[in-house]
C-alpha cells in the first residue's frame, strides 16, 4: 500500500463523527482503515467519543465519565446514532478493517489493552495518544502492540523522536500543518513512518505525498478514489 487513508472518526464532514453509522459508511467508501476515539464511561465501559464531554457531539451535557452506559446510550449522537461502545464497533465493521484507536483519557490505556488481549486485535488494532504515558503502560501490558505517538506544534521539539522510541512507536501522526522536511527527516533517521492528520483536499494530498508520508487521517469518503486517481 503506497499511502493510506484512514477516516477520521469514520468519515465526520458527511456523518456524525464516532457513530457507527460513520465507520461503516467509511468501510463502503474504500478507505484503508478507520479511526476512534475512547473515553471510560462511569462503570468503566470503554465508549466511542473525541471529548471529555456530551455538550458538542450529542443532546446530553456533562462529562462522559460521570455517566454510565445505559445513560449514555440514551443519547441521540447524531441522526439517531447512539453513542457506541468500542466492542460495538469491532462488531459492526468487518473483521480485518484496521482500526487506529486513539486514548483521550490516560485511564482508559489498561481497559483498552485487556481488550486488545482477550480478542486477539494486537495485528489489526493501533493504539494512537498525545499522552505519552498511555502509550507507554498499553506497551508495559502488551509488549507487541503497536502504538502511534500523536503530535501537534510538539512534533518541531528536539525531544519528539524520542519520545515515539520511548513509547514504542515506529509511525507518528502529526497535524499537517505543523509538518516540514526537517521533522520527516528526523523521524525517517530513527525507523519511524510518519502520516498526517487531517488531509481533506487534493492540495493536502500534494502536501503529504511531497513530505514523503506513509498516509493521512480524513474526513472526507472520498478521499480514497481521491489518491487512487492522483497516484
């Protein structure tokens, strides 16, 4: 695979983002993989959602910590979807779509890893974070599993490069914007692949495929037939 694609959030600028609705269209539009977002839910039920809170993404409000499940599948997330768990989500797509899951609450990293073990997702899923140290505990619990190391203005330190060896990572994903020659350089030095988030255009296709990224995260279904007809 030259450059892959992976829909973020499913595919959020045509369906509401972290619904099944979203992956599964994403899945029918040809793109590569899939990626999610996780939080634990009060009763410690791993759920699909980017923020901390209901407030944005569904008719609810608060923090999705201090709910639990049943309350939080009360929800409308958009369209009628209700807000899934990640277990739900391995279940509706198919068995070998790859999915990149990124931890937005550091507490979250040992439920996703016991999930990980228990349904021998080690070759299909990704564990994606900005924390550095969920990354590091997913690996001190399942040492094979393959983790991405995610960066915004970070990624211009001199201390980026090690902190992806440090957690294991050999792919970093990196806000396009804040992307150069110079970071690609450095982490191709190191054995570490870089892709980009988020591409939604051909000028940000130019970009990455110019910067030598392995891939990007998109919005957009169609950005698959996008590189396809650009390659």
């Amino acid at each position: 695979m030259s450059f892959f694609t992976i829909g973020h959030r499913g595919v959020m600028a045509a369906e509401p983002e972290n619904t099944l609705r979203s992956f599964l269209r994403a899945e029918r539009e040809g793109l590569d993989g899939i990626e999610l977002d996780l939080h634990l839910s009060r009763d410690g039920e791993l759920v699909v959602m980017h923020d901390e809170t209901l407030d944005r993404t569904t008719d609810g409000s608060g923090p999705i910590a201090e709910q639990e499940l049943a309350k939080l599948k009360e929800l409308d997330a958009g369209l009628g979807e209700r807000i899934p768990t990640f277990g739900e989500v391995l279940d509706a797509v198919g068995p070998t779509l790859p999915i990149q899951a990124e931890i937005k609450d550091v507490a979250a990293a040992r439920s996703l890893a016991k999930v990980l073990a228990d349904r021998d997702l080690l070759d299909r899923v990704s564990v994606l974070s900005f924390h550095d140290a969920a990354l590091i505990e997913v690996r001190s619990l399942l040492p094979q599993a393959r983790t991405v190391l995610v960066a915004g203005a970070s990624a211009h330190r001199d201390t980026f490069v090690g902190r992806a060896q440090q957690a294991g990572s050999t792919l970093v994903s990196v806000e396009l914007r804040q992307l150069n020659r110079a970071i690609v350089d450095r982490c191709g030095a190191a054995g570490i692949d870089v892709m980009a988030w988020t591409v939604n255009d051909e000028r940000d296709l130019a970009l990455a495929r110019a910067l030598g990224l392995v891939g990007c995260v998109t919005d957009q279904p169609g950005m698959k037939r996008l590189v396809e007809a650009t390659a």
